[in-house]
C-alpha cells in the first residue's frame, strides 16, 4: 500500500512543471522551449558551457558590480551555477521516480542564456546573476518535493499549489530574460537599458518572496501537524 502512495505521489510531482505551464501567458509561453529535450543532455551542455564562459571570464577578468555597489567575479558565479546543477543531478539520482523530462523546461531556459553572446561584462553579469538564482531555486524545490510532498497530507494540496506558483514565476522570468538579453545581445544595448538590466530579476525576486513566504508556513502547519498526529 505504500509504494502504492508513493508512485501517486512521485507521479503528481513530476507533472507540477507542466501544471505552472499552464498557468502561464500565451506571451510566456511562446518563448519556452518545449520540446522536451533530455534532462541528462540539457545538463552535460550546461556544465559545458559554463566551463567554457567563466574562462572566457577568466581571461577578461570580468568582474559584475550590484547596485547596491558590491563587487562580484563573474567567474564565481558560475562556480555557484555548476555547484547547482551537480547538486541538482545528486538529488535526481536519489529521486528515481522522477522522469527524464522532470524539470528540462526550466533548464532548457538557464542553457538558453547561458549560450546568449553578451560583450559586456555589467550586463552579463546582471543576467549571469540571474541564472545563478534560478539554478538555486531549481535545485532547492525539487528537494523540496522529495522531502515535504512524499505520501498523503492535509496540506499536500496546498503546497503543490504554492510550488506551481513559484515554478510558473521561474518559467515566467525565464521568458522575460529570454526576449530581453536576445534583443540586447552584442552591439546593441543602449545606455538606458543598461541602467535597467536588473529589471526582470529584480521584479522575480520581489514576486517570488512573497510566494515563498506563504510555501514556509504551509510547511510549518504540516511539520506541527506531524508532530501532532505522532503524540501518544
């Protein structure tokens, strides 16, 4: 009976990526690639490419200042993005039930800008930046799945409602990045929009905070209610 539960549950979880989909603009939609590439491929082409950007790096020195006036190394960013996708692909080989198609949507994107040829290093940084967040987030929600959505819970539902929303904002992000850094690739930036590069990210991260908010205290409800339901 459990490992019928727990195919029901893996089954769910695998589909809430293309449930946040859905919930997307026809605008959002356009610009994801939904061709269903394999996860394994889209990951090795990854590495790949970061390997080869943060030499790229390397050699240029390239350094990404913030806004609020921190230095960043562009080349360290790029540490953190394959420190994710590794973790990402530890979690996968623990979370067998996942199929390979779990989560490619959003790593198609992350390869997709990763791939973007951008000559300045203010603005690459601002998008490099960008995927980094979004790496993280991958990574952390699908462990988040395999911890709090295994099994039946009172607040199951409403948890896989709070992770669609923060999924479909990732694909959303993605999608804006998409149409913003193709349009301003090499060449052909424009002082004003250099001033707003961190104009996508910035709106994601506010939205996604407040999402996030609401997914901790769900969690909080069912880690007291477990420990309810286990009192003697």
């Amino acid at each position: 009976m459990a490992s019928t539960t727990s195919a029901s549950a893996s089954v769910s979880t695998s589909d809430l990526w293309t449930k946040a989909l859905k919930t997307l603009c026809a605008e959002d939609r356009q610009h994801i690639d939904l061709s269903r590439p394999g996860k394994i491929d889209i990951l090795r082409d990854i590495l790949e490419t970061v390997k080869e950007k943060r030499q790229l790096c390397l050699d240029r020195r390239w350094t990404y200042k913030k806004k609020n006036g921190e230095v960043i190394i562009c080349r360290d960013l790029f540490d953190k993005v394959t420190h994710w996708v590794n973790k990402f692909k530890e979690v996968g080989d623990v979370a067998v039930q996942y199929g390979p198609g779990h989560a490619a949507l959003p790593w198609a994107g992350v390869r997709f800008l990763l791939q973007l040829v951008v000559d300045d290093s203010q603005i690459f940084g601002a998008m490099l930046e960008g995927i980094e967040y979004v790496s993280n987030l991958i990574t952390r929600y699908t462990l988040f799945e395999q911890v709090y959505l295994r099994g039946a819970s009172g607040h199951r539902d409403n948890l896989e409602h709070g992770i669609v929303k923060i999924y479909a904002e990732i694909l959303a992000y993605l999608s804006t990045a998409k149409r913003y850094y193709s349009h301003h690739t090499i060449g052909r930036f424009t002082t004003s929009a250099m001033k707003s590069d961190r104009g996508p990210m910035r709106c994601f991260i506010k939205s996604r905070t407040k999402k996030r908010k609401s997914i901790i205290l769900l969690v909080s409800l069912k880690q007291n209610g477990n420990e309810i339901s286990s009192t003697p």
